[in-house]
C-alpha cells in the first residue's frame, strides 16, 4: 500500500502519512526516514535513538526510499501509544472500523485485516525490524487494552 501511495504524482508518501496519519493522530515526532529527509531529528525532538545488532554493537537507521512504507516510519513511544489509543476508543472512526475489518479468518479466528494480524478473533497486532530496530503493537478492542515495544 506505502509503494503505491508513494507513486502519486501530486504527493509524497511522506506528505500522504503527515496529512492523514501523523496529524490526525497527535503523533508530533513521527515522520518517514527517507534519504531526503531534512533533519536527523524527529520533529524537533531529540535527536534518535541509535540501533543496535544483537552483539550490542551501534547500527545506523536505515533511510530508504524504495518500499519505504514497509519500514520508513519513526515515531517515538508516545506517538506509537497515541496511534494504538486510537483504535481503542469508543467511537470508532469509519476508516479505522474498515482497518480493522478481516480480510481473512481461519477457524480458529486468526487472519489478516489491514495492516494488522488477528489473533483469536480479538487481538489484533503488528510488528516490524530494521537493522539494530524492533517494534510491536498490539490491541484488544473488547478489554480496552493496548501495548507498544519498541526495541533500540
């Protein structure tokens, strides 16, 4: 979805999440880490946290611009808990509601929606790793409650 999202021809990809995602959400210090990026800071924040390899040794952060939908974006705990708080309000928005619609269930109730796995009918989860970077999200609309990892 990011790669054809990033062939618009009037918007960048980057523009597209600032404008539907990162602002509508709250998240102030998210943004796509692309090699253009203008500034090694999140938003004005601090500067980013350095990856690490599992021997502990410091990484850089991948900046790609390719397929930057599946891995670009960098957002700091609160934007990642202001993102998940959102799927867990009462009034569900119209376009997350279809988010969160499965595109496929097994009998078990494990599948697909949007952007997000389904475990059990109601856990629903994502995760992702760049070099020397983890993250995990995670929700359960019926006990309300709402996990964010991320690893460094």
């Amino acid at each position: 979805m990011g790669e054809l999202l990033a062939r618009q021809p009037l918007k960048s990809l980057a523009h597209i999440l600032q404008q539907n995602l990162f602002t509508p959400f709250g998240m102030h210090h998210s943004q796509l880490a692309t090699p253009d990026m203008v500034t090694p800071n999140i938003a004005n924040s601090a500067p980013h946290t350095a990856g690490h390899d599992i021997s502990g040794k410091v990484v850089p952060a991948w900046h790609f611009q390719a397929m930057a939908g599946a891995g670009a974006v960098r957002a700091s705990l609160a934007d990642m808990q202001a993102y998940v708080s959102a799927y867990l309000a009462q009034d569900l928005s119209a376009a997350l509601q279809r988010q969160l619609t499965p595109l496929h269930l097994d009998a078990k109730g494990n599948g697909m929606a949007m952007g997000w796995m389904i475990h059990q009918h109601d856990i629903y989860w994502h995760n992702g790793q760049t070099a020397g970077f983890s993250s995990f999200a995670g929700f359960n609309r019926k006990t309300g409650k709402g996990v964010v990892l991320l690893a460094a």
